[in-house]
C-alpha cells in the first residue's frame, strides 16, 4: 500500500468534545423550563380556588353593608330624634291602651317602640301589658339593661294606668292585643312564662339575651298570645349558647338560630326571614309586606 494511503489510514481523528460540557447546559435549560411550567400550572389551578375562598367574606361584607343601608336610612330621615336627652323626652300616654277605669274587660296588649338615640335606628324595646277583669290598672313587663349592670333582675313589673306611654320619646307601636276571656285566659300563663325566664340578671344589648329576647320567650311559652316581633326586635332570635332550633315567636313556625347572630325563621305570621348579625330581612307573605333592617316592615 503506499505510504501516502497509509497515512491518511492510521491519521487520528480529532479529539471528540466531552459529552458532558455539551449536554449539561441544555439538560438544565430543560429542566429549569419544565419545573417553571408546573410552578405556573400550579398557580393557574390555586389561584381558582384562593378567588373562590375570598368571594364569600367579599360578598358577606357586601351583604352586610346592603343592610346596614336600613339603620342609616332611617337616620338620614329623622325618624330617630338624635338631639333630646332622654331626661326630658316624652313619657305620657299615645292614646293606644283603654282606660282601666272604663274597660272593666281583661286586656293583653304588647307595645315595641326605638330605643333611645341612634339605637333607634337599628331596633326596638319592647313590653308587656295586662290587665285582669275589672282591674283599675295595668301591669306591664319588660327587661331594663342597666338593672342587670348593676347585678340585680333587669325583668322589671310596672303597675300604671298608661302601658301606652312614650318610651323616652319613642312612639310605641301596639303588636298585639287581645281582650275579653281570651285575654284572661292568657295573663296566668303571661306571669308564669315571666317567672320561669332564664337570663333574668344577664342582659347583652346585641345580640342578647335583651329585652326583645325576654318578650320573644314569653310569646314563646304562650303562642295563643300570637305576637309577631318586627325584624327591628333585635334578640328575639337568640336561644341561649345551646339552642339552635325553637318555635318561632309567634308560635306559628319555626327557627334555627346561632346565639342570634345568624339563623333563618320560616312561619305563617313572620313569614320567611333571614338573620345576619342581628340585621333580619325577608318577606311576609301573610301580610303581603317586607321584612327590612331598620325600617322594620314595608309597606
């Protein structure tokens, strides 16, 4: 063979680069895109679910603000008198209640009016007032806060001649009334239901026990006294710390109830309505009207 063939034969080829300087960069490459890819894919499939858990405190937030419209609504119309003080505010009768000296009759009745100052624009007192046959005066029932503040039974019994008095200003508006042997019928079973109520020395102006909580539970004891409590009774919905489902007021349906801060009360006289934090909204079919916070009913 000549030599120039044999050579070009046995020439060593060029020294191939190491595989590894080569490979390493692209294989990184590779991997940092493949780990980028599945760090978003993870973020396009949390994000859903993270926009999911913020919607509802979003729209509960929403929801609460819708209602707070109500209290502020009925402030912006002065319906609620923000300047008298309560020491000279009007305390004499509306006209509602007949004279105990003529209505020789058994007489039930139960009045709600505002509570003093801005109060007034989220909810009402309420009371009880009874009258035996041939009685010259009423007694009247109610729950007093500041009673329970300073340690004794805030459940307060009134003798008077007007139950129909102004609270504080406040004109009260009568719920329910019933007279005659129906009404006498009903004032032992009113006294007893008074008695046996269980936060007589604790008193919580929101969400409760108060003085809508008190009158709820003596509607409750007694449904035949038929009282259909205004959304604007704020604590007639709380049960106690281990209640969760009673009648509802007015004995004519049912409620389900968390320590009064949120529940819903679905009954012919109430009709359907919603609790949240105190504020309750809904419909009353029965009586053709609306359930709205602040406000109370309309129209």
């Amino acid at each position: 063979m000549p030599e120039s063939k044999l050579h070009a034969c046995h020439h060593p080829s060029p020294p191939a680069a190491p595989r590894a300087a080569i490979a390493t960069p692209a294989l990184f490459g590779s991997r940092t895109a493949v780990a980028a890819a599945h760090a978003a894919q993870a973020i396009a499939v949390s994000t859903p679910t993270r926009l999911r858990w913020i919607r509802w405190p979003v729209a509960l937030a929403g929801l609460v603000a819708v209602l707070l419209m109500g209290p502020f609504g009925v402030m912006a119309f002065g319906e609620v008198d923000l300047s008298t003080p309560w020491h000279q505010s009007r305390r004499d009768s509306s006209g509602q209640a007949p004279d105990p000296t003529v209505e020789r009759e058994a007489v039930v009745q139960v009045y709600g009016a505002r509570t003093v100052r801005w109060r007034g624009a989220f909810g009402i007192h309420p009371w009880i007032a009874v009258k035996r046959a041939g009685a010259d005066s009423y007694t009247t029932y109610q729950k007093i806060g500041w009673r329970a503040y300073r340690g004794g039974d805030a459940v307060v019994a009134t003798t008077t001649r007007t139950p129909d008095a102004y609270w504080f200003g406040a004109q009260p508006h009568l719920l329910v009334e019933h007279r005659g042997a129906q009404a006498q019928a009903l004032i032992e079973r009113i006294e007893a239901a008074v008695a046996q109520y269980p936060w007589g020395h604790q008193y919580r102006l929101w969400p409760g026990p108060n003085s809508n909580t008190f009158v709820a539970y003596v509607a409750r004891q007694v449904p035949e006294l038929g009282l259909d409590l205004p959304p604007t009774a704020i604590g007639k919905d709380y049960l106690g710390a281990t209640t969760f489902i009673a009648k509802a007021p007015s004995g004519s349906g049912w409620q389900v109830s968390l320590a009064g801060l949120a529940g819903v009360t679905v009954a012919r006289e109430e009709g359907l309505e919603f609790n949240l934090l105190g504020l309750g909204f809904g419909v009353d079919v029965n009586d053709a009207r609306l359930r709205l916070p602040g406000f109370g009913t309309w129209p």
